[in-house]
C-alpha cells in the first residue's frame, strides 16, 4: 500500500511525531510512505526524522491567502503535483490545515484515493467560529472518506460537531518504546538533573500555549511550595506563551524550566508525578510516556484522558481542572509513597496492554483496506 501522510510542519509536537513514527513503522513493514508539509515552519524548532522521499513545501503558514481563499494557490498546485506524481492508495491527513488542502486536492483530483482525517483534538474547541464551523461541515469534512479519532471522545466530538456519518474508527495514540532504549534509571535521571533523591518532583512537559495551561500548573506549585519545602516543579518545553512566564519562571525558587528537550527521558525517570494541566487534549501522548515510566498522572478531565487514565488506579482526574483539587491529590500522593508506586505501576502495565505502536499501525491499514476495497463504505 502507497500512503502519502499530508501534516502542517516537521516540527517535533505530539501529532507529528506520531506520525512520523507511523511511517517509519509502515516503511519496516514493506509500505510506501511519503510525508509532505505544508509549511517551513520555524527552522530553529526542533524537527521530526524526515526520510529522503520527504517534502517541506517552502511555504509560510502566514500568508494572506491562507485567510481568503483559505488555501495559497501555489501551494495547492505543487501538492497536486506531488500527489500525481506520488498517486498514493491513501492520503491521511494529520489534523489542522491539512484537510482544507486535503478537501480542495480531493475535489480537483480525478485520481482514485481514499482521504482519511486523524481526529487529533476536540474540533469544538478549535473551530467555534459559525462561519470557520459552517466552512468544515459543509464543504471540508464532506471530502472526507473515513476519520480516525486518536481517542473515543475526539471521535465524539468530531462526529457531533460537524455531523459526519461516514466511516470511523477509534486508533489510539501510541507511542514508540526504542526511543527510550537507554533511558536513565530514576537515581541516574535525578543526578543529571542535579535534584535529591528526596526531592518530591512534579512534572510539566508540554508547550507554552493556551490549551496546555503553563498558569495552571504554576498555580498548582504555588500552593503546594507553600507545605511543601522539598518541592522541585521541572517545566520542559517551549511555546509562543513562554516569554510571558519567563520572569515569573526565575523568580520561583520551586520552579525550573528545561526549555524545549529533544530527550524528554530524563525528566520523565526523575519525576514523581505527572501534572496535566489542559484545557483540551485529544489523547495525550505524554501520559503513555510518563506512564513507561511508572509515573502516574494527576491530570485535567478533558478529552480522551480517562481512556488511558483509570481514575483511582493509574492516577487521577481531576474535574473541571479544579486548582484545590489537583494539590489534594498530589499531596495525597507525595505522602503516600506506596500508592503512588502501585498507580505507576498500574500506568505501566495499562501503556503495554493498550497502547503499542504495531497494533496501532496494524490497526491503520485494516481501516485502509476497507476503505480502498469500498470507498462508499
């Protein structure tokens, strides 16, 4: 099978590694795979592997056209042309911008492909706007030949949200466990990082954005730093919010920031618990991450979190993302040692059962099949 994944930019952000990881999987087991971007991107941002046949279109996600007509006219020729060239079975579209220009290719190309749409997010959260809602479920989603939600509620959602009745299927995000072969033990992570072994360390990973919440997480270890003198709140990522925080970030004596680190191994080895303080998520990756690690999560109930956190078990939800709540829990936790070993552990063994690239990949070409073989399914 020939499949030509269609993403924003190579930039290293949960979507597009996974993708990335899915086709490099797909590639080992003998697909043709091809990755085309839209966008440049920030070229001083860290970037996903990209393999020879890959394509960054040297465009800016910027330009006015992007407005009105809502696609740049170049761009959409020189994807046409790659597309012809390509002729994949399969065109998947990695969230965002990439389904309007997969919906303007679909309606212009005569060729036989079948589009699929990961469904990364929430939608509502992303397009409330009447018109932007009105522009998607009337001319973009209808292009469609099939969604994959990354969890049952971004399915939900998407299948509500723009009433979208063809063929679905619930993949979760998974994650690659080689990348962290060689990953530091905790007593090793921690010296790196020069913290103490008796150091109670919570963990943001994450970008400096809106949805992610940074001012949360910070309320969070204010509270806590108040009872809590050992406290160490690691914050690893970057983001367009980060320079409204810097300053408040060096001020706190609780708070280190890591900026954006192309190894999140060590942080996630030395931490105590996982902080997840969102708005909206699809199903976050990081939290399979930290949970490789045995490392529970005391997350916001949004998205598809409940279906890779069981609450009580593996960590906890917490409501409507309540502040007073998260330091109850993660009090609870850092005082109780034990419970918080055996919810790692239990975060550990759910990742394994549940949350494996091959199945995930394996998964993607059967809903291929079906769709190549009856695209009106």
């Amino acid at each position: 099978m020939k499949i030509l994944i269609l993403d924003t930019s190579p930039v290293r952000r949960g979507a597009q590694v996974f993708a990335a990881e899915l086709g490099i999987r797909w590639r080992e087991m003998g697909h043709g795979v091809r990755k085309v971007y839209l966008y440049e991107g920030n070229k001083d941002d860290e970037r996903v592997f990209l393999d020879k046949e890959d394509v960054v279109m040297p465009f800016s996600a910027h330009s006015f056209f992007e407005k009105f007509p809502t696609v740049q006219p170049g761009l959409l020729k020189s994807l046409g042309n790659l597309l012809q060239e390509y002729q994949p079975d399969v065109l998947l579209l990695n969230g965002s911008r990439t389904l309007k220009y997969g919906a303007f290719l679909k309606r212009s190309s005569k060729m036989d492909f079948v589009m699929v749409s990961r469904v990364i997010d929430n939608p509502a959260y992303w397009n409330s706007k009447r018109i932007i809602k009105s522009y998607y479920k009337k001319w973009v989603i209808p292009a469609l030949d099939g969604a994959v939600g990354v969890s049952e509620a971004s399915l939900l959602a998407m299948k509500g949200h723009y009433a979208f009745s063809k063929p679905t299927k619930v993949i979760h995000r998974s994650f690659e466990e080689r990348k962290f072969m060689g990953a530091p033990s905790r007593r090793a992570a921690r010296k790196m990082l020069n913290l103490e072994e008796n150091d109670e360390v919570v963990l943001f990973l994450g970008s400096f954005s809106k949805q992610k919440r940074p001012d949360r997480f910070l309320e969070i270890v204010d509270h806590l730093s108040q009872r809590r003198p050992k406290l160490k709140a690691l914050m690893v990522g970057n983001g367009e919010l980060y320079p409204a925080y810097r300053k408040q970030l060096e001020a706190n004596p609780f708070v280190f920031h890591f900026g954006y680190q192309s190894d999140v191994a060590p942080y996630l080895a030395a931490a105590d618990l996982l902080l997840l303080t969102s708005d909206t998520e699809g199903l976050p990756g990081v939290v399979l991450e930290a949970a490789y690690f045995g490392v529970p999560t005391v997350g916001a109930l949004v998205g598809g979190i409940q279906e890779c956190v069981e609450d009580g078990e593996s960590g906890y939800l917490i409501k409507g993302g309540v502040v007073h709540q998260f330091c109850v829990k993660v009090d609870f936790l850092l005082d109780h040692p034990e419970k918080r070993s055996s919810m790692g552990q239990r975060a550990k063994d759910i990742v394994k059962e549940r949350f494996d690239l091959q199945k995930s990949a394996d998964q993607f070409l059967e809903f291929f099949s079906v769709l190549t073989k009856n695209p009106q399914a």
